[in-house]
C-alpha cells in the first residue's frame, strides 16, 4: 500500500475512533447532570405529576383549587399555581368566585360535555 494513503487512512481512523469516544463520553455525561437535576428538583417534577394525575382524572375535568391544595400539601399558593401551570393547567373562576383548573389539553372534552349538558 501506498505509504500516502496509508497515513491519510491510519489519520481517517483515529479521527473516527477519537469523535466516538469523545461522543460516548459527553452523551454519558449530558446523561449523569439530567439524572442530577432531576433528582435536585425532584420535588417540582413529582408535584407536576401529582397535579397531572388529579387533573387527567376520568370522571371531572375541573377540580378545586382547593382540592388541589389538600392533596399537594407544602407548597404556597402562588407556588401551587406555578406547578400548575407548568403541569399544563389552565385556570378559571366560577360565578361564585372559586378557582378552578383543567388541563389544557382536556378543553375539547370539558367543551363537549357543557355543549351536551346545556342541550339536555
């Protein structure tokens, strides 16, 4: 083989073998300081969760702000709304003045099920 090409192959080679490790170990590391942040906020993303799951329920598509205080306990009032909020909630108020969240993602359903209330 030709001393040229072999150099630029043997050069080729170690360029290919250097990116991989240097790949590998950043994606192990990026990988190690999620785990890191998540476990340092573990508290946000299981009270996001939390609210998530009282939120997705199949029977009500709105709850309390009430409701959810009790059952997210530990938080302040206007920390409990941020978690919401992140959580997908959106809020709305009755004609009584109470607050009430739903998941966004849930407004078709909460439309259809007024749309057939009102028509019954």
């Amino acid at each position: 083989m030709d001393p040229m090409i072999a150099g630029a192959l043997s050069s080729l080679i170690g360029a290919l073998v250097g990116g991989g490790i240097s790949y590998a170990l950043n994606r192990q590391l990026h990988a190690q300081q999620l785990a890191r942040l998540r476990e340092q906020y573990k508290t946000e993303f299981m009270a996001e969760d939390t609210a998530r799951h009282f939120l997705g329920h199949k029977g009500y598509t709105d709850r309390s702000f009430e409701v959810l205080r009790k059952h997210l306990g530990g938080f302040d009032d206007d920390e409990l709304r941020r978690i919401l909020v992140r959580a997908g909630a959106v809020r709305t108020f009755r004609e009584d003045g109470s607050e009430w969240w739903r998941l966004l993602s849930r407004m078709d359903e909460y439309i259809g099920q007024k749309s057939r209330g009102a028509g019954s």
